[in-house]
C-alpha cells in the first residue's frame, strides 16, 4: 500500500509539474488538493489533464487553513518560498517538499544531473543523445519541460534517468544521490528570488552535498565559482577547461581527469578512461566557445559510465541544438536572425555576443522582466559587437541607463515594434538577435512563447 494513501496533500502551482505530481498522488490514494493563484480559466489544459482523477481545487487565492491543515506540501519551482501561507505551514512543523525528490524517492535507475546557471539544458540534451547513440534506454527531463514524475509515472524503465535542476528546484530536494552530477556554470541570476549572489549559489550548492563519495562530480574548472567547489566535493571529481592542463601545471595536470579543448586545431582531448582521446569538432553544429564548455561537460559526463567514443563522435557532428538558444532562425535580404530567447541573464547575453566574431554589426533586442541583475558588465562587448540595441520591457530603462551609452540605442513600447525596428534599421550582413537577458513573465508566459513569437514575427518579414 502506498505511503500517501489517505494522506492530505497539497499541491502549490498548476503548470507541469503541479499537474504531474497531482496525477501521481491521486493515483497514490492521496487525498488532493491543488491551490494556484491563477484563476480557473487560466489553467483549463491543467485541469483537463486530470479530469480522471480525484482532485479538489482551490484556485485563484491561497487558504492559509489548507496550508496548515496539509500533511505534506508538494511545492513547484516558480512558487516563492518566502510567501506567508507556506512560510505559516513550515513553522507548524508540516512538511514541504519537491517535485524533485517525490520522484526521486520512486526511480531506482542511476541519476545523471546537470545544473548552473548557463548551458544547463544544452548540456542535459547533450548527454541524453550520447547515451541514446550509444544504445542505452534513457528517460530525460526535469527542467528541461518534462517533469521527473513523468518518468515514475510511466512504469518505463530506462538504463539512465538524466535530470536538469534548476536552484528552485534543489531548495527543497534533500534525499537524492546522482550517480553523475555535472556544473555548467554558476553566475549571477534569479537576485529577485534568492537577494544575493551568496543565496544563490548555496542552492546550487545543494546538489553538491547530495553527491556521495560514489559520486562522479564534474566541474568546470574555468568558472571559478564553480571551481571552488572541489574543496567540499565528496565524490569522484572530473574537470572539463578551455585550457591545456599541461599549460596550468601543478598537481591539476599531474592527477588530471577529464576534458580540455583544443581550440585551434578543433578539437577536444578526454582523459577519463587512462589514456586520451581526440574529438573532432569541426563539424559541430552549435557554435560558440561555451558550447564547447557544454560538449565537454556532456562527454565527461558519459564516458566516465562507459559511453562508446563512437556513439560520441556521432552526437557531435549531428547534434543541431536546443531551441531558443542561439537558434538561427532565417536569412532575409542578407540579415541574418537569431533567437536566444533563453538568454535569461547578463552572462548568456555576454556569451551569446561573444560567439559571433564580428564587430559593429549586431541589433541587439533585449529587455523583459528584471530579475535584479547589474547590465553593466555588458557595456564593452556591446561597444564592441553592437551596432543598436534596442531596449523593451520592465527592464528597458535601467538597462539604457547600464548601456544606452554605449550604442545607438532605442527604447519601445512593444515586443512587435521592437522586432520590426530591427529589421528597418538592418543592412546587408547584420544580425538581428533576440537576448534578452530578463525573464520574459512581463509579455509572455514564458521564455519558449517569446521565442516562438519572435520566430513568428521574423517568418513573416
């Protein structure tokens, strides 16, 4: 019989994931109930997802008393902590956990999880084609779009289960122990949740301290953020760099195991089985130098549990991306368009930017949702690589302030008049891209519905 039979469970937020734990804990014999601040209407492909279960809803405000009165709150990642009927609920000693750990407590199959900042879901796809070339059953999801519980949920039994984490869904994941657990990167993001940089990275940290000395735990030794984490490892540590460690030297060469890219001569070198061994990257498909990083996160990550160089190879010259993130999207009277709609943060921006070896010669459009980021780091690229920058959204004041010194620089009302603006003050061999470096919750529901608008407008120049 399962433990949650009968048990009063909660369950705060109605997106995916609040629809993937409600199914599986009515079908656990909880008794359910959803609570969103969204109204009824604005959540009616929700609710038809679960129109055969047993489920009661409390939609459009929070009860406080069915907080308090719960035996267990499921609580989603977009939902704030720190707001009073949960903050009420936990001093009463009930219980609150993640979508994370409720599935995990229910997958017996090895864990590989992916988090940082950046990259993230590039490196998770990444890592799921690798072992899927190389024959293996693999389940891929967390905040990728496809909750983990769908995975419990299905009775499918994969060889591997990959996970993407994002920090709100590490701050209340306490029990699960990855069998690989790989950072990309960690910047500063999410400020309006967490109010610092420190917060922040703590929740990051968590996965670090669910790892246990079995633990294959890769690092990006180029972040040092990320790097400093080595001291606190508990597991296997495995290193991925832009640089040569014969050129760091020191103990770092001497012991090192991982992967380190060749850059002019295109290649990727991995020290993980004993000997080395060269990856082409000529052919790879998504560029830019933190899609490197990416790929050798992912190749450290799969050949550390015996993924065939072969199966590799074949995911490098094939791979064509994840959408919204450096998307090409189309020529038109020689400009050429991008979507980085998942350019969510100064530092995507600036990697973004980066990847395209051109000076003077991008519009870039940007703007959205503050999530309390300094913009200012981006002056000298944008100096650099931008020709206009055109500013949308909650944000687009205090990011001319940070840059409209920079560049020829124009504020708009609208997403439609700022895209459209692009391309009249385009010239042949510009690029137009859309990093936003905001969230997008101010016009949109989320990063995929301002992309695909974006691609929308684009298509119809």
């Amino acid at each position: 019989m399962s433990k949650y039979k009968g048990k009063r469970v909660l369950v705060v937020g109605f997106g995916l994931t609040g629809v993937a734990v409600a199914r599986y804990m009515a079908k656990q014999g909880a008794k359910v109930i959803v609570t969103d601040l969204k109204q009824k209407s604005e959540l009616s492909a929700s609710i038809h997802a679960c129109s055969d279960c047993k489920i009661e809803y409390e939609l459009g405000r929070h009860n406080g008393k069915t907080f308090q009165s719960s035996e267990l709150i499921v609580v989603s990642p977009g939902i704030p902590l720190n707001i009073k009927p949960l903050e009420e609920a936990r001093a009463l000693g009930v219980q609150l956990i993640s979508e994370i750990e409720l599935a995990a407590s229910a997958i017996k199959e090895p864990l590989i999880v992916v988090t940082g900042t950046n990259g993230k879901t590039t490196t998770t796809t990444l890592i799921g084609e690798m072992l899927k070339a190389d024959g293996k059953t693999v389940f891929v999801g967390g905040n990728i779009g496809n909750p983990l519980l769908n995975y419990a949920i299905s009775g499918q039994k994969a060889d591997y289960v990959v996970v993407e984490l994002s920090s709100f869904q590490l701050d209340l994941t306490q029990k699960i122990v990855p069998a690989v657990a790989v950072f990309t990167n960690i910047e500063e993001d999410h400020l309006d949740r967490y109010g610092n940089f420190q917060a922040y990275l703590e929740s990051k940290k968590r996965l670090l301290r669910l790892c246990d000395k079995n633990t294959y735990v890769v690092l990006n030794y180029d972040n040092s953020n990320v790097a400093s984490f080595c001291s606190e490892n508990p597991g296997k540590l495995i290193w991925f760099t832009k640089q040569n460690p014969m050129q760091i030297g020191g103990p770092f060469a001497e012991g090192f195991l991982g992967a380190y890219c060749l850059s002019k001569e295109k290649q990727v070198v991995a020290k993980i089985t004993g000997k080395e061994e060269v990856y082409n990257v000529k052919e790879l498909r998504i560029f830019g130098d933190h899609n490197r990083e990416n790929l050798m996160a992912a190749i450290c990550a799969v050949r550390i549990i015996g993924v065939k160089p072969a199966a590799i190879q074949t995911v490098i010259q094939s791979f064509p991306g994840v959408p919204h993130r450096l998307e090409f999207v189309r020529k038109k009277d020689g400009v050429y368009f991008f979507n980085d709609s998942k350019g969510t943060n100064v530092m995507s921006v600036q990697r973004s930017l980066a990847s395209f070896k051109v000076k003077n010669q991008i519009i870039l459009v940007a703007g959205g949702k503050d999530k309390g980021m300094d913009f200012t780091p981006l002056s000298d690229l944008v100096r650099e690589k931008c020709k206009i920058l055109i500013l949308l959204g909650e944000a687009k004041e205090k990011i001319n302030r940070a840059l409209g010194d920079s560049v020829e620089t124009y504020l708009v009302g609208t997403f439609e008049e700022g895209v459209l603006l692009a391309y009249q003050k385009s010239r042949n061999g510009d690029i137009i891209l859309l990093s936003p470096g905001c969230a997008s919750y101010d016009m949109f529901r989320n990063y995929e519905e301002r992309g695909d608008y974006f691609k929308k407008l684009v298509n119809q120049f």
